[in-house]
C-alpha cells in the first residue's frame, strides 16, 4: 500500500506560519551597534512578508541565490525565513574569509543578490569589481540614510520594507527544494558548497529540539554566539522558532563581557559557540561577577572542548556545557554528548571523561569508523578509524565541485575525521586527518595534547601541530598561550611535567613555545594550518635521542 498519508511536504513555512500564529508576542532581541532591539514574533512575521514582496520585486525567482554578508541580528534572521519560503535559497556568506574566497564563492553560487550589513560594506567595495552576476546590494542599517558606498546598485533595507506590502501568500513548495547553502571555510583549496533541502532543515530542526539534543522547548531563551553564517548558527534559529523560544541575537560584540552581560539581562537558557569563546568567557568568571543563573547549558562544538573547560564551568560556576560535534557538510548535527542514564553512576571521573567525549549519533544519523584498508573498525573506544556518515541532513554531493568523488565511500560522507567508537557508541574524535601527528609510524592526537596542556592551571590556549622531524617523521610542538597573570611566569618544563602522568611519554612534545595568541579560522577554531606556516622555518632545538 502506497500513498496512506496526507501529501504535506516539510518544509520550513510551516515553522514560521506556526510561530506567527501560536506565539506572536514572544520576544526577538537584537544587540545592535545603536543598542537593543526588541520586538515579537508577530512584528517579525510582518516584517518577513514585507521582505518576500520586496524579494519579489527585485527579480528574486525560484531556486535563486540570495546572499547574506551579516552579523547575528534580527534582520538577518528575517532573511533566514523570507528567502526559503519565497522557494529562493539563502546564501550565508562567511564574513572573515579572505576577500578573495568569498568573490569565489559568492561567484560560484552566483549570488544575484547581497544583503549586508552596513559595517560590512567596505569588505565588499573592495571585491566588488570581481562580483559579476551580483544585481544589486541591500544595506542594513540603523541610520537613516545609507553610507556613502561604491557598491551599486544599493537599496536601502528599510525603505524595501516600508514601501512592500506586509501581506505574503507564500507558495506551495516541495520539500526537497533548495532552502539555504553554505561553504565550509576551505582549509585547503576552495570553499566547497553545501545545499541543504527544507526537508533537510525540518527534520534536522525536529531532532535538534529532542531531549537528548538540545532540549529546545517554548520556555527558552536561545542566544546563538555562532555566527548565523556558520552553518545556521547550528540550526539554532529554525528549532527555537519550531517551539517558539524566546531569541537573542549578539551583534558583532562578541567579547565575554558583552556575551555575559546579555545572558544575564535577557535570562538566556541556552547559549553556543565555539570553543575559544567560553575560554574567554571562564577567564572572564573568575574575575568578573555575572548572574548567569539562568543558563541551562552552553553548546560547545566546532573544535574539541577541553574537558577541563567542561569540568571548570560546571563545578565553579554551576554552568553545564553540553558537547556537540558536526559539519558544514552535516547541517550541522551529528553527534550529542549527554550521559546515559545509566553511565550517571559511574565515578565523576568516567562521567566527565564521557561528558568529553563528542557523544552519540543524534537520531537518524548512522556512523561508522573505516581503517585505511575500507574495514569497519570495533566500537571498542580504542581502534582508531576516519568516521564516516550517513543520513537524511547530510549532503549527498557538493555543489558543482568535481571534489565530491573523493568525499563519498559508497554512500557514506567521509568526515576526515579520525574517531575510536566506544561500546556505548559514544564518538571520540582523535583529530582531523591532517592535523594528526605521525611520529614513527604511530599517531599522535594533537587534540588529546592540547587538551591535557589546557587543564593546566595557568594556560588560557594551546595548540599542538606536528613538525618534521630527521628521524622520527613529525613531532609535536605546543605552542601555549599562558593566561594573562602567568605571562613569563610559566616554563617548558612545568607543562612536560604536567602532562607527565596524563600522556604516553613519546607523545610528550619535543618543544613547548609561548606565544602571544593562537591564530583563528574564520568561525573562530584554532587555525592550524597558519600556525604550521608560523612555524614552517623552525628548527628543533635538540634532537631526542630517546623519546
Ligand atoms: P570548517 O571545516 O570550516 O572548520 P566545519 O564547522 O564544518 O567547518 O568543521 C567541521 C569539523 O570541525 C569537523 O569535521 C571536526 O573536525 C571539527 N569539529 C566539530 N565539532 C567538533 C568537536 N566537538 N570536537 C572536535 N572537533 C570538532
């Protein structure tokens, strides 16, 4: 028997039609330069109509590009709706990526539009002349009349709105529509595309909210910190308007303070970022008081969370950070880290050292470890193997990148990331392929290191990279940022120490430098690949003899 159900395509209109109609006087804050911004959900939907008229009048048609060059606020999130349930597809730019990545990618998706926030516009001006296909700029600003700007044509985002209709008919789309894209930050190479499907989005946003997920219900007030052009913001904006959360959007500030003090006036439940924003923030605690009571848990994903930033946070603060793990290519979940009830009697020690770990596969996404031969690995949390994945909000192919062939073994995505699988399923990711360190033939999780070296009391931020070496291949090389009281008070030989009786003696790094900070991708993750160019001439000071 075929065709039992009603024909009622997921599609992400149905998350905006439900918010205007149940929650229409929940709040939506926005932190913007000129200060805060409120309004509801029902002035939001207002506002999303009038921006998918004035979409239309533009040109915008099915299936189009529309780019967005922006910081977290609440113009952007009008955008995030307008544009996929006008049939067009959101285009997140990435605003700190080389200037000549993005004309790529902006070309490459052939953008017909950008809508970016005035702040931003000089970054634009200056690649301009290589924007071909671009029919116009929209500029967001609070002042009254536009900055002065080379980009042409401009429109002004608010006379847009003033002028459009506020009512919308928002058409009939088919699920498997293209509803937003992203590129990752490109590594190495280019950029590669990722599109995402309603479907895609709906079922990842259902997920999302689950218990075991992030818990989302119409009680919380959501406060994405990652950028909303870092796959969605984690898909935190759609699953709070699926339950009708209160949002919070931060702007550009972004230093702990800033974050601290929004948390604490707006009541935030639920907050996520990246790694090195809560390294900042559990300085920031230690010599700052904040009521941050009301958080219930920050998300940590993107790069590893140490477990002692985990440990820190819950035992002085009270703070509970849950652990997460995904990809660009993933929309992004993939994996949760929440105990099992079960495991809740273990000693603290193996519950942290589970908390630490990235989790289990969220719902409807399968995973597996392969060794270099293509054979599955034990989930013993012990056998090394490059995670592989499959599910329904994962990307079939990149778009229109001959790159796909090599990221796809036989139906699954290759994460490039080298994982051990434990017997509860919970993933631990070793490091990336290219990150990880292989002296003498063995490998050595540069992840693990940094981690150990974090715990250490007086660091703030490491890195470990691997550097060629005469004889044993590549060895590490730690490069610590020690907290601003113990700059120059701190030695090589009290972090050896340190990790002495926490990691196996030939992982012990064959050098330690302080350095003033670890360089940054552009969301935020330790850059490796720029501090192995920083340290691309170095020499070891001494070989080892015995290691
Ligand atoms: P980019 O490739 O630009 O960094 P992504 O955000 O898509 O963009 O990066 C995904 C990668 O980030 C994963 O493949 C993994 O290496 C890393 N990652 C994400 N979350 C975690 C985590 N919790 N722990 C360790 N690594 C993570």
């Amino acid at each position: 028997m075929k065709g039992l159900m009603m024909e009622y395509p997921l599609t992400l209109t149905h998350l905006l039609e439900r918010v205007r109609k149940l929650y229409p006087h929940k709040e939506i804050v926005s932190r913007m330069p000129s200060g805060l911004h409120r309004y509801t959900y029902g002035e939001y939907y207002e506002r999303v109509c009038r921006l998918a008229n004035a979409l239309r009048s533009l040109g915008v048609q099915k299936g189009d590009r529309v780019a967005t060059f922006a910081w977290n606020h609440y113009r952007h999130f009008e955008l995030y709706f307008a544009v996929p349930c006008l049939g067009a597809v959101l285009h997140t730019l990435n605003i700190r990526l080389f200037p000549d990545q993005i004309a790529y990618i902006v070309n490459h998706a052939e953008d017909q539009l950008i809508f970016v926030d005035d702040s931003l516009i000089p970054v634009l001006e200056r690649i301009q002349p290589q924007l071909k296909g671009v029919k116009g700029y929209v500029i967001m600003t609070d002042s009254e009349r536009l900055p002065e700007t080379s980009l042409s044509p401009v429109y002004d985002y608010e006379a847009l709105l003033r002028e459009a209709d506020p009512h919308f008919e928002f058409p009939t789309l088919e699920e498997d529509d293209a509803a937003v894209m992203c590129y990752t930050s490109g590594t190495t190479g280019n950029p590669k595309g990722a599109v995402y499907s309603h479907r895609a989005l709906v079922l990842h946003t259902l997920v999302e909210c689950l218990p075991d997920g992030m818990a989302l219900g119409e009680r919380d007030v959501v406060l994405p910190i990652v950028p909303m052009f870092h796959v969605n913001a984690w898909g935190l904006p759609f699953a709070a308007t699926l339950v009708g959360a209160k949002q919070v959007y931060p702007g550009p500030h972004l230093h702990p303070r800033d974050i601290a003090e929004l948390i604490q006036q707006e009541k935030v439940t639920l907050t996520a970022g990246v790694p090195t924003i809560w390294l900042g923030m559990y300085e920031l605690l230690q010599s700052e008081r904040y009521d941050l009571s009301s958080l219930r848990t920050v998300i940590i994903g993107g790069s590893a969370a140490p477990r002692s930033l985990i440990e820190g946070f819950e035992k002085r603060f009270g703070i509970s950070i849950t652990h997460a793990w995904g990809m660009t290519e993933m929309s992004p979940l993939g994996t949760v880290s929440k105990l099992k009830s079960h495991l809740e009697q273990l000693p603290e020690e193996e519950r942290f050292a589970y908390r630490a770990k990235q989790g289990i596969p969220a719902p409807f996404v399968e995973l597996r470890a392969v060794d270099d031969q293509g054979r599955e690995v034990p989930w013993d949390g012990q056998t090394m193997g490059e995670l592989q994945v499959r599910g329904p909000w994962i990307i079939r192919s990149y778009y229109n990148d001959p790159r796909t062939e090599e990221a796809f073994d036989d139906g699954w995505f290759r994460t490039g990331d080298v994982v051990t699988i434990d017997p509860e399923g919970y993933i631990q990711i070793v490091d990336r392929t290219k990150d990880l360190v292989k002296s003498g033939g063995e490998w050595i999780s540069s992840v693990e290191l940094e981690n150990a070296i974090m715990a250490h009391p007086k660091v703030k931020e490491a890195a470990v990279i691997a550097l060629p070496h005469p004889k044993w291949q590549e060895r590490p090389l730690a490069c610590v940022v020690p907290k601003e009281e113990f700059k120059d008070k701190i030695t090589k030989d009290e972090i050896l120490e340190f990790l002495r009786d926490k990691v196996a003696k030939w992982w012990l790094p064959d050098e330690v430098v302080f350095v003033e900070e670890i360089p940054k991708t552009s969301v935020g993750k330790f850059d490796k690949k720029a501090l192995r160019k920083q340290f691309e001439d170095y020499t070891w000071p001494t070989t080892p003899d015995e290691i």
